[in-house]
C-alpha cells in the first residue's frame, strides 16, 4: 500500500486577517513543486494555450513508472487542460489542498486539487492562477475538513499531474489529477462548438517488420460541425503511420484506424506518439504509448516432465523430454545428457526430434549395481537450427529397498548460480532479474549463492517456486530455510512488505499458506524456519514463495540452504512412469487404430492397462509395452479419451496424461463453422457477430497477438479497463448427426499478477437461436494464461435437431489485461 509520509509545516500568521482554516495550515510534500510549478519543467507548460479535453481522454494517458519526483511528464503534464464536468464532492484537505471530485455523464470520475496559494514558492507561474482559482471557490462554496456533495456543472481550468495511488476518494486508475486548478467557473453557459478525442488502445506494442492498430475516436459537442484532420508525431525511426479514413467528415463525429508499420530495422524500444485531430479552428491531442520490440527471432522450448526422478541402483526410470517451436523454426533437434552420476546412463527414443522441431523424446536412465547413491543434477540439452536449449532433471539413485530419509529439493542452496537457477522457476517483475545473488550486499547463508527476493525499493514481486514429490508412505515430511529479512520501513505497526510462503499443487493452485513475513520481522542475520508437509504426502506439490514490496522504502526477503526431509519405511516407494505414444492428442481417428504405451519404473513394471473412456480394454504383465487394437466403428462418433496406467511390485501406481482422439467414422462428415479461422479479415468477419464495449476491431492480423494459423484471430480484450468482447455465430446440428464436435485453439495472456483471483474472463456458452443460454461449456480467466495456444473440444451432439449460437464472450476489469485470443474454430458434424 502506498504511504504518503507529509512534512507538517507551522505557519504563523500575525498581523491581517486569515480564514478560519488557515491559522495552523500544512503544506504537501510529495511532487509537491510539480503541483504548484516550482520545478525545473514548470517553464515547458504554455499557460497560454489551454486545450480542451475530456475525463475518459485524460484516465487514457499511461502512469509513469516510476512517477518522477521533480520533473513533468510530456503532454499530460506540460499541457494546460480546459475539462467541462460535474462537480460531485469536495473538501479541505491537510495538505489545506481544496480536494474536488469531478465527474462525467459516463461516471468517470478524476481528483482536481487547489492549493493554498500561501503554500506556493513566489517564482511559481502559476501562483496568480492558483489564487484566483482559490478566490473563485470560496466564493462559491467553503470547504471543510470532512467531504461534502455537490451536482454542480463546472468547468476546470489547470495543469495535469500524476499522483501516487493511494486510494484517494474519486481518483482515477492511471493517478492523472487537474494539479493546480488555474480557474474554475460554476455554471458554465452554453458550451463552445468543440470536439473530444480518444484513442483505444492507448497503448499498444509492435514487432519490427510487423504493424498494429488503434482507433481513434472524436465526438462532438455544443453545435460542433466541422470536419476534423488526423496527424501524428513523435515516431520512432523506422515507423510509419497512416489513417483509414485520413479525415474525420463533418460535422467531426467518427472513428478513423491508426496503422503503425514498422521496418525490420526500426528503433526498438517505448515511445510516446501524439495524435492530433484539427479542424473548425479546434485542435485537440491525445498520446499513444508505442513500444517497438525485436522482431521474433526463430525458437524452441524444452521441458523434462518429471523433472525429478528416483532410481534405485540395478534399475531404471524416465522422464520425457517435449520441444515445442515457435517464430517460424524449423530444424531437426538433438539431444544429450550430461553430468551423468558415476555408474548411470542415460539414452533417448527417438534420439532426435525430426523437422521443424516440436515433439517428445524419452529419456531413460539406466543405474548399475554399483551407481554412486545421490541427488544429482543431470542437464539435458537440446540443439537444432543453430539454438541450443537446457533443461534439468533431479536425478536420485538410490540403494535396493530404499527406506530412510532423503532430501528432495535440488540445488537447496542456488549453488548452481543465476545463469542456471532449474530446478527452481525465478520470476521478477522487475526490469532485470536479480533474485539468485552472490553480491555482498546481501550474503548467502553458506556458500556463495542465494535467494534475494525485493529490496527494490519501488511496486516488485518475486517468485520462486520448485516442484516436488512426497511419497504415499512418507512418515514424515519437513521443509526447512534459512530467512534473513531486513528493510528501510520505519513502522512497527504496519505490513507494507510481504513474503508469502504457499503449498501449491502441481497446477500451482493453493493448497496451504504456511507463513507471511513482513518488514515487521526484520532481524540481524538468518533464522531457520521450518514447516511440517506430511499432511501432502502422496501429492506433487511445489514451494512456492513469492515476495511483494510496495512502492517506497524497500525491504529484502534473502532465503537460501532449502532442505524438503521426507522419511520413508523400507522399500519402493517411487511410482512408475507411463504415456500414450499413439495415437496423438487432438487426432482424427477412423477404421481400426493401434493404441500404443509405454511404461518405466525405477524397479520394474508388474502390470499394464490401457483404459479407453475410464474402461480398461487390455492389460500385460512384466512389460514395459503395451498395444491395443482400437475398432473405432464400435463407438460413437465425436471425442473419447485414452489414458495408460502402469503398476510396481511394490503398489505404485501411476496414470499417463490424457489422450483425446475424435472419432469419425462412416456416413459424411461436414464442417458447421464459416470462416472459422477469421480468415476474411477485419472487413468482412461475417457469418460472425462481434459486439464490443468500445469502436475496435476484433479480428486482429497484428504481430501483438499472432494467429496459430493463417494471418488473422479473434483477440477479445486485452485493454486493461472495463471492456467487454463477444464473438457469436449461429448454425444449425441436423438431428440425423451421429457427432457434433466444437474444437478452437486459445491462447490467453495477462498482466495480472494474482494466482488465486479470476478477475478477466472468457466464457463459452451455447445460446438458442433468441440469445438464451442453453449451456455454459467453459469458463476461462488470467488464471489460465499459458504460452501458445491450447486445442479445446467439446462433443455438443446433444444439441442435434436445434439452431444454436456458438457464442464467446471476453469481460475484462478496470486494470491488467488479459488477451483471450481465439482461433480455428471448427465444428465438425458427422452423419
């Protein structure tokens, strides 16, 4: 939470008259020369040149981050701004500020403030304005120290500022106040001909060689009726900018497309673009903040699931190794394993992943008789294309029967360094990651690494997060950590500071908060801390701890020396691993279609199932093998799911990932959807229905959200306010079908930080033919964000013989985007 921390200034009066209220007066402190125009920039604001604008244009303009002590930012703060508005409350504040809440038809509200003019340096410019401003309010109203309402039309005069927020009574998201009001008239006559402009998004992100787009938006006011001219400035090298239409016809309402081009060498980096709109002897300006990013550079990704694994010596285990590519790779990948312990080896099947390069490959290790007993970090890597990626797995050996007490964590200590945190997960999110440290600033615990989460000193969250396995017969199970914690903050009273210690399950939702330190707990050196985790035995869970640090005075959470001691009786306790090797997730299937898995267990495999849509319809014994003769034609049409399991001797169990296969088998099949890859472009995205809470295009070919095929999606939301986003199509299931399956491919992305609260979502419902909701298939939100895109299906043959709407809808909150974008929808009906 943000603290205003204010400097009490006495002031003696003696000598003439004061008001009542500024007898014992105090002035602010904080930005305190940019509100009243004592700062260098002060001279950068043309008190000559007022510009007429609107609530919703100036909530529009992106904070700084961080918000300069003493300097303006350019034009919210270089600009004098003319609002007409209602004047809903006011009050006198302690800073003997006048505080005045205004407000515009739509509800939007914003914070003007008017300082005491005694406050004011003498070399300030704005001082006479301040003073009459001050002069024409009292004459008005009186201002108390409690807030008092009014519905009074106005018309503020004054400068723009952004101020900390702290959750000020009507202030706006972004923190943009009228600071100082320079003249204030109640009860404004018949307004001036003027227009307003906004632009949507405000703030938008190009690849170079790529292009985006915002709208620009006029209405206007008081007889206004003129048409209205679009420029723009402020372009970064290598950018180009053009409007569609290029003018805005009288009499100047309208909205007009603004396409950024960027050259594959353009100026990489965040530029603020002012849009300019003329016409009627009006002008008015609104900025777009533009980031110019590398263009995407051909990839791939690798992960090891599980990343770690137990192996007694004179057996072996698995772990399965997935690439996936992006930015147009395409290259064969190979792989190899090293830092092997003595006596184990390790071989992978296939030994490459074929071109362009995404795939699955099994890695095995094999321990001898005499392999070194330890926890040992072997590194898997992966080149092709001339990119080479790593990944870690935790490798164990124990000895035969097993029994005892072992430490899970890998790298406990972050001995491994910043350049290879795995198997730890680090996220910041801070401007640079800093979190694995060696700076004396803050020393290890032991040996020369650890974790240093915050100590920024400004609005930072860090995370750090392992994931583990404790087994079912675990007697016990102990985290432990050493935790050093100092800070700046001054209270003993207040939490400002956090670090969250959480038990999350393997999708990372909570399943235990098991401590909150705080700045409150700061002391010299380290102190072990220490926690009982027997109650999540049989469970893959990850430790995951997360600090949060508010926007002044920092405080630094440094952990190091993690130890995860499960104790376990005598015998094997590590469950098999096994998979569906065919046929592949999201497959068309028809006719007969061999169903093929695999097993491996550190031990060895007893049993094998194969179970199609939770019935098992074969099993092995003493095999890592197993195949079945699927004859789809003995099952209906549509979606069915394949999973393997895998047993021990010693009861471990364990179940493959689903498979999902959609069978079509006989008769014909048709596909429902039109242009379901939205592949008509934003001109023509019929037979689709989009509505949307604001004037911008849906169908979307812009780099800042890709297409997984073709050129063009369907991006709802993704604007960081109040938004709303639908996208409906109508179609009709015969009531002959014998399967009616709807598939698309969803990619989310945010910019909310919380793990726990749903606060954008998309929801997926089918609706009869008058917009009735039939069935809400799904519901996704932020806390379903993933890299790429992921294949969702739903069998929707219960809908056969109605007319129905295939109807998607994006709602999003007043900060933190979330992009939902939607792509290859298909509905495939078979008869």
């Amino acid at each position: 939470m943000l603290r205003i921390r204010r400097l009490l200034l006495l002031v003696i009066a003696a000598g003439f008259i004061l008001s009542p209220t500024s007898i014992w007066s105090q002035c602010g402190v904080e930005r305190w020369s940019v509100k009243t125009g004592t700062d260098p920039d002060a001279s950068k604001v043309n008190l000559n040149s007022p510009t007429s604008t609107t609530i919703a244009s100036m909530r529009a303009f992106t904070a700084p981050s961080p918000i300069p002590a003493n300097h303006r930012v350019s034009p919210a703060e270089t600009t004098v701004w003319v609002i007409n508005a209602t004047l809903t409350e006011y009050k006198l504040e302690s800073d003997s500020d006048y505080h005045l809440v205004i407000q515009d038809a739509s509800g939007n509200t914003m914070i003007t403030e008017i300082p005491m003019p005694s406050c004011v340096g003498s070399s300030s410019p704005f001082l006479p304005g301040i003073t009459k401003a001050r002069s024409e309010f009292d004459a008005k109203l009186t201002a108390t120290t409690s807030f008092q309402t009014a519905n009074i039309p106005v018309q503020i005069e004054g400068v723009g500022m952004f101020d900390f927020l702290h959750g000020q009574t009507g202030v706006a998201p972004n923190g943009i106040e009228i600071h100082p009001i320079l003249d204030i008239i109640f009860n404004p006559g018949t307004p001036t001909p003027d227009f307003s402009l906004s632009v949507s998004p405000a703030s938008l992100s190009v690849a170079q060689g790529g292009s985006g787009n915002s709208t620009i938006s006029t209405s206007v006011s008081g007889g206004f009726d003129s048409a209205l001219s679009l420029s723009v400035s402020g372009l970064p090298s290598g950018v180009t900018a053009g409007f569609n239409p290029i003018s805005i016809v009288a009499p100047g309402n309208g909205n007009s497309i603004l396409t950024f081009s960027s050259s594959s060498m353009a100026t990489t980096g965040s530029f603020t673009v002012t849009v300019a709109a003329s016409g009627g002897g009006v002008t008015h300006i609104t900025a777009v903040a533009l980031t110019v990013t590398a263009a995407a550079t051909p990839d791939f990704t690798l992960s090891a699931s599980p990343s770690s694994l137990s192996v007694a010596q004179g057996s072996s285990g698995s772990s399965r190794t997935s690439t996936t590519v992006f930015g147009g790779f395409n290259s064969a990948i190979s792989f190899s394993a090293s830092g092997l312990p003595s006596g184990v080896a390790a071989s992978f099947n296939p030994s490459s992943i074929a071109a362009p390069g995404s795939g699955n490959s099994t890695l095995a290790f094999s321990a001898s008789n005499t392999a070194t007993t330890a926890t040992t970090n072997v590194t898997v890597t992966a080149t092709g294309g001339g990119v080479t990626h790593t990944a870690t797995v935790a490798l164990t050996i124990t000895a035969p029967g097993g029994g005892g007490t072992t430490q899970l964590l890998g790298n406990p200590g972050f001995e491994n360094g910043a350049s290879n945190p795995s198997p730890w997960t680090v996220s910041t999110t801070a401007a640079s990651n800093r979190i694995i440290n060696s700076n004396s600033a803050e020393p290890p615990h032991s040996g020369a690494f650890d974790a240093w989460l915050d100590g920024h000193g400004r609005t930072t969250a860090d995370s750090i997060l392992q994931q583990a396995t404790i087994p079912a017969n675990a007697t016990a199970a102990t985290l432990t950590f050493w935790l050093h914690i100092d800070t700046a903050e001054t209270s003993t009273t207040t939490a400002f500071d956090t670090l969250m210690v959480q038990v999350r399950n393997s999708s990372g939702s909570v399943l235990s908060t098991l401590a909150v330190f705080s700045n409150l707990n700061q002391a010299a050196g380290y102190q072990q801390k220490s926690f009982d985790l027997t109650s999540f035995k049989g469970q893959t869970i990850q430790i995951f701890l997360q600090g949060t640090e508010d926007s002044i005075l920092q405080t630094s959470f440094v952990a190091d020396d993690f130890q995860l001691n499960v104790t376990t009786p005598g015998g094997d306790t590590t469950p098999p691993t096994t998979f569906v090797t065919s046929p592949a997730n999201s497959a068309t299937v028809s006719g007969t279609v061999m169903v093929t898995a695999t097993a491996s267990d550190n031990v060895g495999v007893t049993q094998m199932q194969i179970l199609i849509d939770g019935t098992e319809v074969t099993s092995n014994t003493n095999s890592s093998l197993l195949s079945f003769s699927f004859g789809t034609a003995n099952v209906p049409n549509g979606p069915h799911t394949i999973v393997s399991k895998a047993f021990d001797a010693a009861g471990n169990v364990s179940t493959s990932p689903t498979v999902t296969v959609i069978v079509s088998n006989g008769g014909t099949t048709s596909e429902l959807i039109g242009n379901g890859g939205f592949e008509n472009g934003s001109s023509n995205p019929t037979p689709w229905v989009l509505t949307s809470s604001s004037p911008v295009d849906i169908i979307n070919n812009t780099s800042s959200e890709p297409a997984h095929t073709g050129s063009w999606d369907a991006w709802l939301d993704g604007f960081g306010s109040s938004h709303t986003d639908t996208v409906m199509q109508q179609v009709s299931i015969l009531s002959n079908a014998t399967a009616a399956t709807l598939s698309f491919w969803l990619h989310i992305d945010t910019a909310e930080t919380t793990t726990a609260t749903a606060y954008d979502k998309l929801t997926l419902q089918v609706r009869d033919s008058a917009g009735n909701v039939l069935s809400t298939l799904a519901t996704y939100s932020n806390l379903n964000h993933a890299s790429g895109y992921q294949q969702h299906t739903f069998d929707l043959s219960f809908f056969k013989g109605q007319t129905i709407q295939i109807f998607f809808q994006g709602v999003e909150d007043f900060e933190l985007q979330t992009s939902f974008v939607i792509d290859g929808v298909s509905l495939q009906l078979a008869q």
